[in-house]
C-alpha cells in the first residue's frame, strides 16, 4: 500500500524516523497505525497527494487525531439518525395510572439514561437510531424529565425489556402499565396476530 503514495526509500526513512521518536515500541505497530491512518484520511477526505498529509511529522498524533474525527462523525450521524426518528416514535406516546412511555429525543438523552439508571442502554444508541431496536422512557407523569424505567421494543414490536435503576425489575405499578401499553400501543394485525 505505502508504494502508491511513495518511493520504498522514503516510507522506510519515515517509519525509521517515527520508531526513534520514542512513541513506538516496533515498526510493525508503526506499520498497523500508518495503514489505519491512510484508510481514515480517505473516509475523511484529507488530500493524499501531499505528502505531508501522507506521511505526518508525528504520526502517533495524526492517527490518534482521525481517529477522534471518524469518531465525531459517527456520533453526529447516529445523532442526525436518532433525531430523524422522534416523529415516528410519536406512535408510541402513551399515559396511564401516573405513568407515561415516550421515545428519546436524541441519542445523547439514551446515553444519559444509561449513566443515571446506571444500565447499559447507552450502548443500544446506535441500534436505535438505525431503527434497528426502539428505545422508550417510562416516566412518572409529575416528574416527566426523571428517569424511571427504560424499555426496549423490537422490530416486530414486542418488549424485549424493561429496566429501572441498576436493572432493578419491574414493580407491580410498571408491570400493570406496560400491560395497558401492549394492548394499546403494541397492536399488531389482529387478524394474524393478538396482542403483542
């Protein structure tokens, strides 16, 4: 890969000088790290006809730095993602006996969920906003801003979970209002099929 950007003589000059900077232990970690560079400066769209742009001065710096812009960049897309969502998830807006079940309005606020419940729904952000999985917040209806319990519904629309704090199960209150939930929100055909 190193020769369609330059000559043997030069790369191995430049990997030389990037081991005795003293950020590297070998050259094949200098090796891995300039070859995950160059795959993220093209996603990146950073010009590799110059040469400094192919080999940095430090080149340590320069992957960890698109590194954290690849990453940027996702989050602002699974971001643009999970905002596209919020009108849809209108669906399942739903209030009873105190309670009320509402979709996020953006991944930070799944991510949020997840430090204060202290679960680990923060990890699913990427699911939901690529429709992959629904997350919903169950919240208390005097305290709508308070997590309370967070809920999973599948595709085909089915619960697949539903946790408070530290995954604590539901209490009766919740388990009574996701009932009431299923029947009027979750309703597939009923033709084929009951209640989810």
């Amino acid at each position: 890969m190193w020769n369609y950007y330059t000559t043997i003589k030069r790369f191995y000059k430049y990997v030389y000088k990037q081991y005795k900077n003293n950020k590297y232990k070998s050259m094949n970690l200098i090796l891995s790290d300039w070859k995950d560079y160059i795959f993220d400066a093209q996603k990146l769209n950073i010009d590799l006809t110059i040469q400094s742009n192919i080999m940095p001065k430090d080149l340590y710096i320069a992957h960890q730095n698109t590194i954290k812009q690849i990453k940027y960049n996702n989050d602002l897309e699974i971001m643009r993602k999970a905002k596209a969502r919020v009108k849809e998830l209108q669906k399942y807006n739903y209030k009873a006996n105190g309670l009320l079940i509402r979709g996020p309005k953006d991944s930070q606020e799944i991510i949020e969920e997840g430090k204060v419940q202290h679960i680990c729904v923060g990890g699913y952000a990427e699911r939901h906003a690529d429709g992959k999985t629904t997350i919903l917040f169950i919240r208390k209806v005097d305290k709508p801003n308070e997590p309370f319990y967070t809920v999973e519904v599948s595709k085909d629309n089915k619960v697949v979970q539903v946790r408070g704090k530290r995954n604590c199960a539901p209490t009766p209150e919740v388990e009574e209002f996701m009932k009431l939930f299923k029947e009027k929100k979750l309703k597939v055909n009923k033709k084929k099929n009951k209640v989810a």
